[in-house]
C-alpha cells in the first residue's frame, strides 16, 4: 500500500513539474512573439 502512495506521489509531482515547464515555455514565446512584434514595429519608425 506505501509503495503505492509513493508511485502516486512521484507521478504527481512530475505532472506539476511537466506544467511548470510548459506555462515558463509558454511565456517564453509570448516574450519572444512581444519583442518580434516591437521590433517590426521600430523597423517600421526607421522607414
């Protein structure tokens, strides 16, 4: 039964690392997508 609730527990605390993971990747590309769109933005200014 112990064994059980470990495995358990090591599942989950892999799914919370796991979305951990994809909402910093997800802010990574908002971040990155925000600083393409200025960029294009201040190349626009330039012309």
């Amino acid at each position: 039964m112990m064994l059980q609730v470990s495995i358990m527990l090591q599942n989950f605390k892999k799914e919370k690392q796991e979305v951990k993971n994809q909402e910093l990747r997800q802010e990574e590309n908002i971040r990155e997508a925000r600083s393409q769109e200025s960029g294009i933005k201040r190349k626009r200014e330039c012309y």
